[in-house]
C-alpha cells in the first residue's frame, strides 16, 4: 500500500530504510566529493535520495527529492 | 437452569466451536523458537498474538541470566517467601523500586498479586468502583472481600464524569473510594484517562486508584516502567501492579506501592505470599538482566523501534480500510467484525494464510463485539505487519460475503461511524433474494389473518390474536415509558407462500435485573428510588412479551428452508433492534436441549441464559376431587389433604363476569401486595389499565375467594386472593395473582392455585398453564416443570457487568416465593 510523502517521512531513519527495502525502486546513484555516496529511489509515488558514508556504507539521511531535474545531476556511469 | 450454569455452558460451546476450528489450544510446534513465527498445525505462521512487546524473550543476555540462576539455584528454590526468598528477589526488588522510584514487592504473578494486595488493601467500610472492562483478574480479587459487605459497583469504560458522579455520591458514606482500572486495557488497546484520574483524586481525598498496567509495562515511561507512569508519578492514594510477564519478557507480576509499610503489609499479609510457592530461579535470573536493560538507555531505543511499528499499523488500517476499533499507541490492535461467526471466518482464513491472531470474544467482550485482536512487538518487519493487513482485507470482505453480512452493520454493532465511501454493501438484500422467502412484517396483529395467527400460535398461551389485541390497547397511551411498548409481527414465507416462521416482537423499557438474586435488585430499587427510576434499565426487544409466556416462535422445522429462514429472522431482529432503538435482545422461551439452535444462535452472537421455569397441568382427565387426588404423588396427595382440603370451607370461589370500579381497585391492591413483596421476577408494576381491561374483556376471567364471615354476613366477607386468568379454545392461563396476607394461615395461595385448575376443568380445557416461579407449590398439583432457556444480546454488556459486580447481601432462595405471575 501506498504512502505519501509526508506520511513516508513521519517515520524515523530506519523505519524509512526498512520502507526502502520493502517498497523502493532504484533509479541511480552520484557521488558528493569522495566522502558520500547519494542514491536515488522512486518509493511510492515520489522520490527520495539516501546518503550513505562511503567509509561505513552506513545510511546518513533520506532526503525528499523536490526538485523534479534533480535527475540531471546524476551520472549513471558513476 | 441456573444463570452461573448457563454462562458456563455458553463458554463452554464457544470454547467448543473454537477448538473444533482449530482456533484456540493450540500448540507450537517449533523444537526451537527463534524469532516472531512458529509452526502450527505443521504451518509456519507469524506471530501477531505475543505480548512479549519488545521482542527481549530472545535477548541472549537474559537467556544467559536465566541459565546462570539455574546453575547458581537450581530450578526451584520451593519455599513460601513468608519464610525465605532466593538472593535473586532481592536484586530484583532493589532494580525494580530503582526502575519505579517507588518500593516494590514481586509476587509470582500479577493475579497472584491482585489477590495478595487486594483484600488486605480494601477494609470493609471502603468501597470499590470498577471500570467496565478492567482485567478479569483484577474482577476475581474483587469477588475475595464482597462477602465481607464491602461495596462494589461499576462504572462504563473510561467515563470519567460517571466516575465522579458515584464518587460524590459515595463519599457521603465512605471515605475511602477505591476506583480500579487498566493502565492500557488488554482487548481494544486503549488507555485509562490517567491525567483525569489524578485531577479527580487531587480534587476528592477519598479516592484512591488501584492500577493494573500489565500492557502497558516496557513500552512506556522512563525506565520502561508503564504508560500511567509515563503520565504522572507514582500518588500516594495509589497502587499500581505489573506484570513481568509480557514486554519484560521474564515472569512474575510487582506491586509498585506508594510506601514501605504497604510493601511489608502485603508481605506479611497477603494470602499468596503466605502459602504460594516463589518465582523459579531462571524467571528471576532473567528478570534481573531484563531490569538492567530497563535501566540502561537501550530501553528507549526498544521502545522506539515499538512505536515506529505500531505507527506504520496505524497507517496499514487506515489505508486498508479495515474496521479498526481505537487507534492509539499501544500494540494492542481490535478489528471489529461483530458477530461471532464472522470473526472466526476471518481469524481461520489468515491462520491459513500463515498469521497467528486472536479472537475477541465473549465474554472478554461483548457478544456481538468479536473481533480480530492482534499485537504487535518490535520483532515485526514492515512487510510482515502490510503482508498480514493485506490478507486481513481481502478475507474480511469475503468472510462478510459468506457469512451473508454487512460492513455496515459491523459500524453499527461498535457504534462506530462508516467511513462513507465504504457505505455501499448490499450483501444482504442480495441474500434476500436468492433465498427466494418473503418477510412479511406488520406493526399490529389486526393486520394478520385471524385464523393463520390462531392456527400457528393460538394455542400456545395469552398470545392469540385477541390476546395480542388486548396486549395491544393496554400497553399503548400510558404516562411512563416502561408501561408503552411497541410491537411488530414477523412472517416467513416460502415461494408457495407457506409459512415457516411467525413470531412477534415488543420493544419494551425492562429492568435488567429482572432474573436477579432478590437481595440485588432490592439494592437497585433502592438507587431507582433515591436516583434515577430507570437506573440498570434497557430497552429490550422481547420475542413474545412480559407478559406473555411460552414458546413464541412457530418454526416449520420440517422445512428444508428453516435455517436460511431463521439467518433471515436474525438479520430482521437486527434491523428491528436498529429502529426501535433497543440495546438488548431476548429471544424467548426456546428448549433447553436444542443443539442446532444453540449453534446457530451462538454464530449470531447471542448467549444461551436460563428463564424462571414454566409450569403447566396437561392431565385433566378426571371426574371428581377424589379422582384428582389419585393422579398425585403420595407426599402431594398428603399436601393436597392438609393444605387445600382442609381449608377449602373457608373460602367461597365466585367468577366475576361484570366487576365494579371499586372491586377492580381493590383487586390490584391485592395485586401490588404480591408485587412489591417479591423482588426474584423483578419487572415494572403493570398499571391499572391493564386489571380495568382486564374486568372488560370477555377472554379474561378474574377468579376471587372470598372468606367467608364468622357473623355470616355479606358484607363482612374479605377478599383473600384474586386470579386473573386468560382463556382460549384450548388453554386455562392463570396469569397473575393477588394475594391479602392476613389469609396466609389459611394457605389461600395454593387454594387460588386449585380453584384455577377446577375451573379450567369445568371449561373443559385440555391444558391449565401456572405460569413461573412458586415450582414447589404448582408441582403439588402435579404440574409439569417446562425448563426454557433464552437467547441474549446486549449491545454492550456493561448493564449485566454491574450486576455481576454487586455483592449478593444474602441470596433469597426463589423457588418457593409467591410470584405475580
């Protein structure tokens, strides 16, 4: 079942990691400096970017993706 | 039929019904459990009934605590505490009033501890308020100081003002009030008022709270240690019990007391202490290690993680539409489904789909408030929690289908508002239709064909169709609302337009301790007459009336159709129960022994309760008194001779065909002097309209003995007793009496009893119908003992549970009292 944005970010970092797994599909990733790894799920009927530590491979945060080119700043390659 | 024994026997057949579905005694089948599924009926199935909220019974520090407690003290350490305690009670006690930041003392149980604290707690000149729904357990140490004459009533679920309404009244003559509730109620989730509670008790200093918090331990509060003290400290007019055994995840049950004296009283003198064996060693070891958990920050983590799960539940109901009876945040969930019979359906279909639930069911609820009651821990996935919603959707709407029921009425049996888009079943109107019989419902039996009437339910009793008519014009236009009732006649059809079933219905304002002990509704008249005239009173629909007795449901049982016509009737009660606004349904009389009907009423949610025997005389072949006399038994026929014989003389019997007024009036004093004597057949005293009636109707004969004047004089003569008696083509119905006591030396009772049965005889009657109550006396007369039983239905049960929770001062046998009737 379908949750919307607001409710999807009601939920602490885990619980939207669990969501992720459960109800997310990936789309792509992008790296900020060396330190970051950025991916981006298409959960439900929105967008959302999970940052990871690259050192740890430990989720930082799950950020909404509210600017629909957001896509552009992907580089699928990476 | 005793009420106690029929209660049993409800449970009985549910339990019953239950185990023959395989939904409860179940067993786990798992050599080794692991984490939230087992295997049962050799199926994997998850588990959504633990109580175990936080998922710690498989912390393998406590596991490792537990096995270290065996090793140190062996499996048992089996001594009474009043003598010597494991070192483990100790450490425990200490972390736990560390935990509370109040003293603690741990008993072997929480309802172990209900029973040590509770009688030594209460003094007899306290009085005890119970919510509605506190735990069962709580209820059975309550029942340990009534005999004591301690002062026990009941309020509804959580309504506060209710509360401080009996407390105002109350503390006029206690000064102590106990009031006891759940801290988080173990059916429906939902917490107690605690904020409330604490305003009332600061407000009025004869209260004081008696808690169970069992559900609500762990998961809440600082330390873990409970949602009401997650809300307010501990109150020096309260004590709280816990339990070890579910979010703890450990065993055994505390008392968290405002003060150490109280501790060491309960101790001291608290029954199970005294003699109960203690906590095995492995439940304390892991007790221990589950306190420093408590008391280590990883608590509110656990708790966290709780709260994100009951959250997303929250959510999954919502989005699935299901019929979620609270939303809060305890793991406790309620699905409402209704009826018995759906909520099985529902509860078998997602074992099959692999989720372990539980029934809610009577009588830990309602009987048509089953439900799907199911927990969540912090051991469930998302997906688990959606997985089990989505099967839960998809079986209730085709359990609904096949159980020929309606989401609507589901909302209406919990008083809940249906969400609008949802309000578009036509279930049973389809039903209706395939089933190819016509209902047939009339608001008079003026409107029903004489003859069918009289020939499927004439011959029964009082309820002919001009028996009905008078019914109709005396219970119609009357100042108080019990003395207006409203009736509706039922027919079933089959295609050919025979009937299958015919039946009528009065809706009518009774009292609902009619069937009580006569010592409890003197206590209730009491209230009536200081408080409010209706108090404990219900709008019942009747089948067949109060003032009508006997079977009152002609059913073709020869009929191939007779069950769907009976789901039909079922189906009509409910909607007439819906329109003439009743909250209780009483289906009467049927036979005892009739396991078909018990089945199917049981699925309907109603409860099978014993009614006041009937007694009936069917033998009136004889000639003379003395032919009579031989259709006796010995010991009646020496009764017969010393009781009736003997005074027989002395009264003159006289059948009024044209009463006066005055004779009419004096008739029914005759009559209130039985009614208000007798409190065991509780009912609302009839109005005169119905003996001024009565005198005018020709089917009516009013019986009288006169006493006959030593001066011999007429008008020196008395009155000693009044008969009123209904006649049909077949049947004498003695129906209601009137009784001068200053004749009881001349045993004008049973001389009533036998005019009645010379004057049934000289109409020709095949049958004399006694009626109920005064079994010893009719069966003198050779009467034949009809045991009926009824079928019930409350819309809540809270009436009945006050009833239950009153203390019987002193039981009245009834089996030998005079009655009315």
């Amino acid at each position: 079942m379908q949750l919307t944005q607001g409710e999807f970010f009601q939920f602490n970092l885990q619980s939207q990691i669990q969501l992720i797994k459960k109800d997310g599909i990936f789309m792509m990733k992008r790296l900020v400096y060396d330190t970051h790894l950025v991916k981006l799920y298409k959960i439900y009927e929105f967008y959302v970017e999970v940052v990871l530590k690259r050192t740890s491979n430990k989720v930082v945060s799950i950020e909404p993706v509210i600017n629909g080119k957001i896509v552009e700043m992907y580089d699928n390659t990476a | 039929m005793s009420k106690h024994h029929t209660f049993i026997e409800t449970l009985e057949q549910l339990g019953e019904d239950l185990r023959e579905k395989g939904l409860i005694h179940l067993t786990a089948e798992d050599r080794v459990l692991e984490h939230n599924s087992f295997y049962v009926q050799k199926k994997e199935v998850i588990n959504f009934g633990s109580c175990s909220y936080l998922g710690l019974e498989f912390d393998s520090r406590m596991k490792e605590a537990a096995k270290k407690a065996i090793d140190d003290y062996g499996t048992q350490f089996s001594a009474s505490r009043a003598y010597v305690s494991p070192r483990y009670y100790a450490e425990l006690e200490y972390k736990l009033t560390e935990i509370f930041d109040a003293p603690t003392l741990v008993a072997p149980t929480t309802t172990l501890g209900h029973i040590a604290t509770i009688p030594v707690l209460i003094r007899d000149e306290d009085a005890i308020i119970l919510d509605h729904l506190v735990h069962n357990s709580v209820q059975n140490a309550v029942n340990l100081v009534k005999p004591r004459g301690v002062h026990v009533e009941m309020v509804r679920h959580n309504k506060m003002d209710m509360l401080e309404d009996r407390i105002k009244k109350l503390r006029q003559k206690h000064k102590r009030i106990w009031y006891m509730a759940d801290g988080i109620y173990s059916m429906y989730g939902e917490a107690a008022p605690i904020d409330i509670i604490f305003e009332l008790m600061d407000k009025y200093t004869e209260l004081y709270f008696y808690v169970d918090d069992a559900h609500g331990m762990s998961c809440f509060g600082k330390h873990g240690r409970g949602y009401v003290l997650s809300k307010k400290p501990m109150h020096e007019r309260m004590l709280m019990a816990t339990s070890l055994n579910k979010a703890y995840a450990s065993g055994g049950g505390v008392l968290v007391c405002p003060n150490k004296e109280m501790v060491v009283k309960i101790k001291s003198c608290g029954a199970p202490f005294l003699s109960s064996g203690p906590m095995q060693p492995a439940a304390l070891g892991a007790a221990c290690a589950a306190a420093d958990i408590h008391l280590s920050d990883e608590i509110y983590q656990l708790q966290g993680e709780l709260q994100e799960n009951i959250k997303y539940t929250n959510l999954m109901l919502k989005k699935y539409n299901l019929p979620s009876v609270n939303e809060n945040n305890s793991p406790v969930f309620f699905v409402a489904a209704s009826l018995p019979k759906l909520g099985f359906n529902i509860i078998r279909r997602l074992l099959d789909e692999g989720f372990y639930t539980n029934i809610g069911v009577f009588p830990t609820v309602p009987m048509k408030n089953t439900g799907i009651r199911f927990t969540i821990t912090r051991l469930h996935t998302f997906k688990q929690i959606e997985d089990m919603i989505t099967a839960m959707a998809y079986h209730y709407s085709l359990a609904l289908k096949e159980e020929n029921f309606t989401l609507e009425q589901v909302y209406r049996a919990f008083r809940m508002p249906m969400p609008e888009e949802q309000k578009s079943d036509k279930v049973l109107q389809q039903l209706v239709s395939l089933t190819q019989l016509k209902v047939e419902r009339f608001r008079s039996v003026e409107q029903i064909n004489k003859e069918e009437w009289d020939g499927l339910l004439g011959h029964r009793g009082t309820f002919n169709s001009k028996g009905l008519q008078f019914l109709e014009e005396v219970f119609a236009n009357n100042i108080f609302p019990e003395n207006n009732w409203e009736f509706d006649y039922i027919i079933i059809r089959d295609v050919a337009n025979k009937p299958i079933i015919a039946t009528f219905f009065t809706a009518a304002l009774s009292k609902d301790d009619m069937l009580s002990p006569g010592s409890i509704s003197k206590q209730i008249e009491e209230r009536r007459i200081t408080d409010d005239p209706h108090y404990l009173c219900s709008k019942t629909l009747f089948m067949g009336s109060l003032l009508t007795e006997g079977n009152h449901l002609y059913l073709d049982k020869n009929h191939p159709q007779w069950k769907n016509a009976m789901q039909l009737l079922l189906n009509q009660i409910a909607q007439l129960a819906e329109k003439r606004q009743t909250t209780v349904t009483n289906l009467r009389d049927f036979d005892l022994e009739d396991s078909e009907m018990d089945s199917l009423m049981l699925d309907n949610g109603y409860f099978k309760i014993g009614v006041p025997e009937n007694h009936v005389i069917e033998q009136l072949e004889w000639n003379n008194q003395e032919e009579f006399i031989k259709t006796l038994s010995a010991r009646s026929k020496k009764h017969f001779k010393q009781d009736i014989r003997k005074y027989e003389n002395k009264f003159e019997i006289k059948i009024h065909a044209k009463p006066t007024e005055e004779e009419v009036n004096y008739w029914y004093k005759l009559y209130l002097n039985v009614k208000h004597r007798n409190l065991d057949l509780n009912t609302f005293t009839l109005p005169f309209k119905v003996f001024q009636t009565m005198a005018e109707d020709k089917d009516w004969e009013i019986l009288t003995l006169g006493i006959k004047a030593e001066s011999g004089k007429e008008e020196d003569k008395k009155t000693a007793a009044v008969m009123f008696c209904y006649k049909n083509e077949k049947n004498y119905n003695f129906m209601l009496v009137g009784l001068d006591y200053e004749f009881q030396e001349y045993n004008a009772y049973r001389q009533a009893i036998y005019q009645v049965i010379l004057r049934a005889k000289e109409l020709g009657m095949e049958k004399v119908r006694l009626g109920y109550s005064a079994s010893v006396e009719k069966r003198k007369f050779g009467a034949k003992v009809i045991t009926p039983i009824a079928y019930v239905q409350a819309k809540d049960n809270y009436n009945f549970e006050v009833l239950g929770a009153m203390t019987v001062m002193k039981e009245v046998k009834t089996n030998n009292a005079v009655n009315t009737r």
